[in-house]
C-alpha cells in the first residue's frame, strides 16, 4: 500500500511454517511429528499411521499441495500425490487403502490408493458439485462418497465399487458421511452449516437419512472401536 | 477441544453425550480443511500448529 506521506510503498513478505503435532493421551505428551506447514491429518483405524497434507506458499510451488503418509510418530513417511487444493479423505477399515479429493470446485476428483503409494486410481466423477466425504463399506466391497446437494448446505450420497465400477445414486440432501459401523448397516456423517446442521445417520437398507444431534457442528463423527458408541469433537471457547 | 461420547445401538441413540476427553489445552480445529483428528480408542490426537513470520518493508525512492 502507498506511504500516505509519499514516502514509498509498504509491502509485507513473509513465510509460513507449522508443525504437526501427536498427542498421547494416556501420558499427556505431545510430540512433533512432522515439521513442515502440514494440516488435515487422518489417523489410520488401527492408530498406527496418519495422512497429511503439505502446503506450499512459497515461489513458483504456491497453491500446490503434497499429500503424505507417515508412521504416528513421523517416520516412515511416503508421498502419495503432488497436485493442486488436495485434500485427505478417509482410511480403509483394514488401514492399508485410502482416498483423497483434488480440488475444491464443480469437477473435484477422488482418488483410492494403497497406503503404500501403489495402485492409484480416480473413481469416476460423481455428482457434479464438491466432494465432502468418501468412506469403505466395512467389508470394503463399496465406497460412498458425498458430494454437496443441490439444496444449500446438504450432500448427496453415491456409491461406487473401489474399482469406480456399479455408480449410483444412492441419496439425495443428507450429509457429508464419516464412517460406517462395522455391521455396515449405518453410516454416520454431519452437515456443517445451515439450520439442518448436525450429525446424522444413514439406514442403508432402506435408505433414510436420520439426524441423530440437531445443532451440533463438527467435522464428523466416528464409532468407537467397540461400536457401541460414536464420538465427536467440539471447539471449546478459546480453542 | 472436547470430545464426546454418544451411546448408540442399532442406530438409535441410547442416552444423552457424554464428555470422553477434555484436551487440556487449545489448538486450531481448521486450517485449510480440518486441523485434527483423534484415534477411534481416543488415546492420540494429531494436531496441525500452523506458523511462520510476516515482515512489513517501506521501498522508498532516494
């Protein structure tokens, strides 16, 4: 911006940076475990790895993201992808496949990979809006994907084979799904925003979208390792 | 941050949520997407702790 004295032009430049960081509850010890500008980490379901997305801000690399798979504490680490607005998706229920989204417009593409880098595949586009969430059926023979409805602030549902085969429909203005119980009988997902935000259910046999909490705002929800119960977080005032 | 329970059964919820964890200090929940995520047996968080530094110049003709 100009000096309104006249006396030359202000410009700020700078660099961003970050860490990502592992917590261990039970011994209250907090670990860096990636030192790079990294966000959106996904924990695999057996707790031993995570995904994670690099973010370039710098020279001609900026807007380009790198998208990681490492061991919980760092090591081990495997780029899967480079591209442009990447995104991590969801673990397989075995944690050795996963999904990950490109680009957040009209023509978001999906992609499954193993969590070695091998086998990388996009499944065909679905919808023709944003991608929310992509989850595996548990015995892995499916996968539904969400993609933001044509009413505001809900996401339809598809489901495709993992090989991008059978798409369908599946249904219309409910949420972005999370995970799946084990029976596969349900799915849970939220929806973020709006007066219908919250979390919710998905009967798959009959194809209901249920809201389960009404109001409550969170990135989705999980079951626990046992299935008896789900679990969500919330920001607490101040963080 | 706090974590909730929420008992379920069959898809119907079985009493109110419960607090499961308090995480005993702040952190980003967003940063170009979700900034966290915990473990299905709640004993790990992943974190992101964005940063860096921003200087302010004035170029000036002599």
């Amino acid at each position: 911006m100009p000096d309104p004295g006249g006396k030359g032009i202000y410009y700020v430049n700078g660099k961003s940076s970050g860490f990502l960081t592992v917590y261990h509850v039970h011994s209250k010890e907090s670990r860096d475990i990636i030192s790079e500008d990294a966000t959106q980490p996904a924990i695999s379901p057996d707790g031993r790895r995570v995904m994670y997305v690099t973010i370039s801000t710098g020279g001609r690399y900026v807007g380009r993201n790198e998208l990681w798979v490492s061991d919980i504490d760092g090591s081990n680490k495997v780029k899967i992808a480079t591209g442009e607005e990447l995104s991590t998706g969801t673990w397989g229920p075995d944690s050795s496949n996963l999904s990950f989204a490109e680009g957040t417009d009209a023509r978001s593409k999906t992609y499954i990979v193993a969590a070695d880098g091998s086998g990388l595949r996009q499944l065909p586009l679905m919808g023709t809006t944003t991608i929310g969430g992509e989850i595996w059926s548990p015995d892995q023979k499916s996968i539904y994907v969400s993609t933001l409805g044509k009413k505001i602030a809900t996401f339809d549902i598809w489901r495709s084979n993992p090989d991008g085969s059978n798409v369908e429909k599946f249904l219309d203005n409910c949420a972005s799904v999370s995970d799946a119980d084990p029976s596969g009988r349900y799915l849970l997902g939220a929806l973020y925003s709006g007066e219908k935000s919250g979390i919710y259910e998905v009967s798959v046999s009959d194809k209901k979208c249920i809201q389960l909490l009404p109001g409550v705002v969170t990135f989705g929800a999980i079951f626990a390792r046992d299935a008896k119960s789900f679990l969500y977080a919330l920001a607490s005032p101040g963080g | 941050m706090t974590i909730y329970r929420q008992a379920w059964k069959d898809g119907t919820l079985v009493g109110a949520p419960q607090i499961a964890l308090k995480v005993p200090f702040a952190f980003p929940t967003e940063y170009q997407g979700n900034a966290y995520d915990f473990s299905r047996d709640l004993s790990t968080i992943v974190y992101a702790r964005p940063g860096g530094h921003a200087d302010l110049y004035l170029l000036s003709q002599k």
